[in-house]
C-alpha cells in the first residue's frame, strides 16, 4: 500500500445551515437544517471532504466509521462498506424488514433503513476518499470513475410553494411568497433569467391537485415546449394521480413520485402513458427488482447520498440501462460539496437524458470558497484535482457554531414540526393525502 495514502485522521463536522421557508406536502422547510461535513486527512497530508445528511440518526454511525478508518487507504472504497456493515451494526438484522417498511420521518426520502441510513453516511466518506485520492494523483474525480463523458451538466430549476419568510427566526431572502400560479411563474422567470434553466420541476403535493395543474398549465403557456415536472412526493390516491395525469396529457415530462409505493406507481404507469419518475418507491437496491418488473417507474432519481456513493451511482445506472429505465438525479438540501461530487458522477453516466434536480440555487450559505456558477442551467465538470472545491474554514466553523448553540429545535430536520411554528394545529397528512 502507498502509505501516503493512509488515512490518518478523519474529522467530522455537523452544520445547520440557512435553508428558506419551502413547502412541501409534509409541512415547510426549517430555517435551519442539518448537515455533516467529513474530512479525510492522509498520511501524505492532503484532505479530502464530503457531505451527507447530519440529522442525530447519521450522526451516530459516522462518528462510529470515523473512528475505525484510520489505517485504510483511501483507494479501499470496496472495503468501507464492509467496514461500515463491521462497526455499525449488520443491516441484515431481525427487525431490520420491518424497518425497511417504515417511511423516513420527513416522508420525503423513501424506506427509512439502517441500512439505508449507513449507506447515506459511507457515501460522504467515499466522496471524501475519492477528493483525497484525486488531490494526491493530479486527476479530477470524474477521472477516478472512469472519466466524463460530457463537459458540462444540466440542472433543472426546482420550483418550490413558499412563504416569504419563516414565522419565528430564520434569514431572510427577496424570493417573495409563491403561492398561486402567477407566484411559480415569477419564481420560474426568475431562475430561468438569473441561472438559464431550460426545464422546471415544481415540489407538489402542497395545495389541492387541481390548484397544482393550474400551476403547471400556467408554466406550459409561459415557457412553450419547455420540460416540465410535478412532484407531489406520494400525496396522491391512484385515481387522483390519473386524474392529474389525464389533465396535464401533453405538459408533463415527468411525473415524480405521484402517489405512494411500488403497487400503486405500477397501478398509475399501467394507465397513462406519462412517464413516472421516483426517489420514493426505488432508492435501494432491493427496491428495483419490483419496481422494474412491474413497470413501476421508467425513470429513477438517483441520490448518490442514499446508495452510498458515487461507485453506487454508477452500479444503478448500468441496471438502469440495463432494463431501459431512465436516470436522473434528485436532490434535498445541500451544499457545494454534495453539488460538487453530484456533478462529477452525473458526468461520467452514458445516455443521462434528463437535466438533474439541486436545491443549490435556495441555499445563500456554504463551506466552500467559491460558490459554483450555473450558466444556461449547466455547470462545467471541473478538471482541477479531486472534487474542485476548497472548504472555507471560517464558514465552516460558523455554520459549526451555530448547531452547537441550537437548543436541538434544528438538529432534526422535521419538516412538519417547522409547520407547527407557524400553524400549531399542522399534522404531516396521512398520504395519499387527495
Ligand atoms: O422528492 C423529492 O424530490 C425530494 O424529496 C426533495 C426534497 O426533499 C424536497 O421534497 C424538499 O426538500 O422539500
Ligand atoms: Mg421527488
């Protein structure tokens, strides 16, 4: 082994970080969320960082692998999820099926797993190998996955219902409140004019279906011919999404996760000829066999944070291809780092035909020196060494600074408590919810 490439020390550090009041089925954004900064520190001194969650449930088997890796190389990328499986419990445990039923307490993210949680944390380590690695070589991380096949990569601009402001505390931004038609076209021009998106998804799943088809149809007329998407995360019945579906016949690209689980998706795809795109019902992969057979999904939104990594990512979209299904790329809140390596995977995947989701542009804060720069809705695949970013020490520390003065209002990302600050009779909804 080079030992130059031994890792010597691993760092963690748990951010909250700005995030603007955007609704979505389960409640609204928090004004703060969490996320988990991992730094890599070699024998050979050079550092490598990602980024993942950081709720209290990632937190705890991070500082677990954290503290194991020292020793390995940062090219045993294999190795981490054995040791992860190793030192932070088996995923094959009893319980762990029923656990794999249970959706996530945000209800956006899928099957909640331990598995499912470990994966989410090994993948911010093996981006943070995968930047170490390509510092130390001279080579970009694309290069380390078997190098890009396109220079630049799309983005599609992630439309949100929101309110001007949080109720209680948060920082302000100029976006206004999005509440109606006029409001999602307005935030449509806006991304459309400052970043050049071509294509706009808008986060359903928050006003009465009919409300939400007025939305769409008013983005089809003003942006003709342009890509559109819904996603109500699962908050509709099977005739509900069918219904929605027959209205918006001809708007839609895509339909995101219309109502809840493998059975019902495949009930919905037997009777439209829309497409149906999901991070719900397919983000394992024990999740694919079904939802391939059955004809759930044609198109998967790929989350290099839930199948641990960017090797994974990889792995998913050769099955992807393998069975004709489509692959794009979904996001949740996130900073340049995350951006960073979402970039650098989405670059190396053959045939990617759909402009991928960030939440980038909602988030006015980062650890990184310099903020990437969406231009016609793309971003250039960076060819410097690793992942191309430099973390800011002093943001970092801020933002650090910040989660240990939280009196843990924040530390949870709770999406439906956030609601409650400002309309305390909020329950998250049963779904399907219409
Ligand atoms: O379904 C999706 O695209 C997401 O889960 C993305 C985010 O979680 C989004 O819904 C949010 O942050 O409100
Ligand atoms: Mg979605």
């Amino acid at each position: 082994m080079h030992t130059d490439l031994v890792i010597e020390d691993v760092r963690l550090t748990p951010i909250l970080v700005a995030d603007p009041p955007l609704l979505n089925t389960q409640g609204v954004h928090q004004p703060y969320t969490p996320r988990l900064i991992v730094e890599v520190v070699t024998r050979g001194g050079v550092t490598g960082v990602g980024e993942t969650y950081g709720d209290g449930t990632y937190l705890d088997p991070a500082n677990t692998l954290a503290r194991a890796l020292p020793g390995r190389a940062v090219t045993d990328l294999n190795g981490l999820f054995t040791l992860a499986d190793e030192v932070c419990g088996d995923s094959r445990q009893a319980g762990d099926r029923e656990a794999d039923l249970r959706v996530d307490a945000g209800g956006l993210r899928g099957v909640r797993s331990a598995e499912k949680i470990r994966l989410s944390v090994v993948s911010a380590f093996e981006v943070a190998c995968l930047d170490a690695l390509g510092k130390a070589l001279g080579l970009p991380v694309h290069a380390l996955l078997g190098g890009k096949v396109r220079d630049t990569v799309e983005y599609s601009a992630y439309l949100f219902y929101r309110w001007a402001h949080h109720p209680r505390g948060g920082e302000r931004d100029d976006w206004g409140a999005a509440l109606d038609p006029a409001g999602i076209v307005a935030q449509a021009r806006r991304f459309a004019d400052t970043y050049g998106f071509a294509s706009f998804k808008l986060k359903g799943g928050v006003f009465p279906p009919d409300q939400e088809i007025a939305a769409i149809r008013a983005l089809a007329e003003a942006f003709p011919g342009r890509p559109l998407r819904l996603d109500p995360n699962g908050a509709w019945s099977v005739p509900t999404a069918l219904y929605v579906a027959e209205q918006l016949h001809g708007a839609l690209e895509y339909l995101e996760d219309p109502t809840s689980g493998t059975e019902s998706m495949a009930a919905v795809s037997a009777a439209t000829d829309i497409p149906l795109a999901t991070n719900m019902c397919v983000t394992t992969f024990a999740e694919v066999p079904e939802a391939f057979a059955t004809g759930a999904v044609q198109i998967v939104l790929s989350d290099h944070h839930y199948w641990g990594g960017l090797h994974r990512t990889r792995e998913l979209a050769a099955l992807c291809r393998t069975f004709g299904v489509g692959l794009a790329m979904h996001s949740n809140t996130h900073l340049g780092i995350s951006l960073a390596a979402m970039t650098h995977v989405a670059a190396t995947v053959p045939g990617l035909a759909y402009a991928c989701d960030s939440h980038y542009p909602w988030q006015t804060e980062d650890v990184i020196t310099e903020r990437p720069t969406f231009t016609a809705g793309r971003l250039p695949v960076s060819d410097a060494p690793g992942l191309g970013v430099e973390l800011d020490r002093d943001r970092l520390a801020a933002l650090h600074r910040r989660w240990l003065d939280d009196d843990g209002t924040h530390r949870e990302r709770d999406d439906a408590a956030a609601m409650r600050r400002g309309d305390p009779e909020w329950v998250a909804p049963v779904i399907p919810r219409w």
